[in-house]
C-alpha cells in the first residue's frame, strides 16, 4: 500500500484560479479535505499526486522545487 500524505494548501483567491485547481486536483487524483478555516484546504494523495498537483498549480513558467517540497511534505505523512 502506498504511503498518503495530507498537506495544507492556503487559498488566495488572488493568485489561483478555482479552473486551474478543479484541473489540477483531476489530474493528479488527489482528495481535497476542507475543515472550518475557509481559506485552507487538505490535499490528500500519494507522493506522487501531492507532488503533482502542487506543481500544476505552480505553474509552468516557474521552477517548481521539487528537492524542498518533498521534504516539507514528509511532515504531513499520514501513518
């Protein structure tokens, strides 16, 4: 079984488009979790989908830091 992980995504509605994350949550598979801060939301996947959906919401102009987020990420492995 694959190891899941539930990282924090902050909303600002200024910078994402719900378009690009409807998008990017089909793409990768990932789950969203909402909880009662309106302005944050869970993004539950494997590695690989977490990771992937980050990225497409990075945009493909910027260089995504793949090295730094996958050791930020391992904070919000699920056990």
């Amino acid at each position: 079984m694959s190891v899941l992980y539930k990282a924090p995504l902050e909303i600002d509605h200024n910078t994402i488009k719900a378009f690009d994350m409807v998008e990017a949550i089909e793409r990768n598979n990932v789950d969203i979790q909402t909880e009662c801060t309106p302005k944050v939301i869970w993004v539950i996947g494997t590695l690989e989908q977490v990771t992937g959906f980050f990225r497409d919401l990075d945009g493909p102009a910027q260089s995504f830091p793949i090295d730094e987020f996958k050791e930020w990420v391992q904070d919000y492995q699920l056990v």
